[in-house]
C-alpha cells in the first residue's frame, strides 16, 4: 500500500494512502537511507509503502526516491542532519525585522540550503501592522536586497491580511514548506490561509522578545486554494550541512555571479589577489551581511561545528 507523510510526531507517522484513508505507522527495525546520516530518515512529503498490522495501524517498509528536500544540521548531533521536508515545490521563509527580529544571517543560511537542495524560496516579511517608522524602513531596505539578488519578497500582515491575496496566489495547487524562526507569526499566517484550522499561537517572551514555539511537529496541512502547506516547528538555528567549502559560493547567486571573474579558479573569496568578488564587495554592489554570511558558512566547515544563527 502507497501513501503519503502528511504529519511526524517523532515517534509516529501519519500516512495518507492513496485509497483516502489516514494510516498511523511507525519504521520497521533500524530503517536508514543510504547515504544520508539523518535523526529522521522519514520526513513530511515523502512517498512511502505501507504494510498494516492486526491493530489497524502500520509499518513503513519503503521509501520512495525523493526528488529534493530541504534539510539542516541537527543541532544536538552536529554529524546528524535533520530533514525538515520532502518533494515541495518551493519554501516560504516567514521573517521579521522587529519583534521579533529575524536575523539576516539565518535568512543567508535558510537560502543558501535551498539553493543547494534546488528549492525556490520566497522571502515573507511579516508583522507589517506593528511596525514602526524606523521599522518600516528597515523592512523596505531588506525587500530591496533581496529582490535585487532575485528573490521574491512579500511584505504581509497575518493580522488585517495585507499582501494576503499574492500569497494565497502562490500557493494555489503546490506544496508549500512553511519554516522560520518561532514567534514570527507562521501559525497566524496559516490560520488565516485556512479557515477554521486554529494553530495555536503564542505571545513573545517578555524577557527576551523571541518567539516561543507553538508548533511541536511537522504536518501537510490541506489549502482550499488547492495544494499543501507544510507546518514545521519554529527553529532557532540553521547549521548547514553537507555542503564542500568550495560549493558554497554557488548557493549565493550574488557572489557567484562575481566569482567566474576571478583570477584564480580555486578561489575562496577571502584573501587572494585578482578576486572579483572582493572587489565588488569593496564597490558594494554585494552586500556586507551576505558576504559576512558566506565567510560565517565557510568557518562552519573548517571549525565543524553547529552554529546558531542569532
């Protein structure tokens, strides 16, 4: 029997079959991928095969070949990964640029992560109502960074629904991977996208205006616009993974770009003479923060270790 992981709760995962009906199931033995060190080996949006037991639930026998994914370091077994989804279409990355604030180097790191598994972001600036003058400013200048690059960016607000509509056009009939820090509003945006769903949500903490999590596991939740919405925990950091010092470069398009201009073929961006993308970083037609963004992403694989993006 075929099906799909519709929700993860760790230990338990709810299949859709494709006869309509909802399956709990669990992995049968020690189930790992090949060639994938992962503290999940099966992940919301996976295609899988199914063999039920006399207690009506089931055991996952197989998983089916994924066609991307998006995935992150673990951040409690640095070797480990944890995939956050399977076979989306593309990601939405809720950010905030004030309570509470998102910082750009996780925006840096989430993007480049799915460049690398070849997953279209699209950058939401949420909290729009809330902002102030100052704010605002600032949400306008990281719309026009990233855009620049080529990007898309929509500025919302969950609570009276700005921007809402182009959001819900995007959506329409794909499967849509929702992921950012915990507190930005991603439970709000979805209950707003789907009537009726109530997510719980939560206040920031006082002490530190960060987001406290809401969302405890992942799960597909269905659009009435047509297509999915994938619900995943609020994380803190994003450690990459898996990832030579020498790709790197080509997971941010900016400096890629600048960099078939260098002297040298084997360049790191850093230090060597005739780099083309230090020069255009000194003409500033690079940002600062991506490129800080870059090196910080290149000491995480000469230190070896997880890094949180605050």
């Amino acid at each position: 029997m075929k099906g799909l992981v519709i929700r993860n709760t760790g230990s338990w995962y709810t299949v859709l079959t494709d006869e309509g009906e909802t399956v709990e199931s669990k992995i049968k033995g020690n189930f790992r991928l090949k060639g994938i060190r992962s503290t999940n080996p099966v992940a919301v949006g996976d295609r899988v095969g199914i063999v039920r037991n006399q207690e009506g639930t089931a055991f996952i026998n197989e998983i089916e070949d994924r066609r991307n994914y998006i995935i992150r370091k673990s951040p409690n077994l640095s070797k480990q990964s944890h995939i956050i989804a399977a076979n989306v279409d593309q990601a939405f990355l809720i950010a905030t640029v004030n309570h509470p604030v998102t910082s750009l180097t996780f925006i840096d790191r989430f993007l480049a992560s799915a460049e690398a598994y070849r997953v279209p972001v699209v950058l939401v600036l949420n909290k729009t109502d809330i902002l102030d003058e100052d704010d605002l400013r600032l949400q306008q200048m990281v719309d026009h960074l990233y855009t620049t690059i080529g990007y898309d960016v929509l500025q919302v607000s969950a609570k009276n629904g700005t921007g809402m509509d182009r959001l819900g056009d995007l959506l329409a009939g794909k499967v849509s991977l929702f992921s950012g820090n915990s507190g930005v509003g991603k439970s709000t945006l979805l209950n707003r996208l789907i009537p009726g769903l109530k997510l719980r949500t939560a206040d920031l903490s006082q002490a530190h205006g960060t987001g406290m999590h809401t969302t405890t596991f992942s799960e597909m939740l269905p659009l009435p616009m047509g297509g999915w919405a994938i619900d995943t925990p609020g994380i803190k950091g994003f450690g990459t993974f898996d990832m030579e010092p020498q790709e790197i470069c080509g997971y941010f398009r900016e400096i890629f770009h600048f960099s078939k201009e260098c002297r040298f073929s084997n360049c790191t961006h850093t230090h060597e003479p005739g780099c083309a993308v230090l020069k255009a970083l000194d003409e500033h037609y690079i940002a600062q923060s991506r490129y800080n963004s870059y090196v910080g992403m290149l000491e995480d694989k000469d230190e070896a270790k997880y890094r949180e993006a605050y």
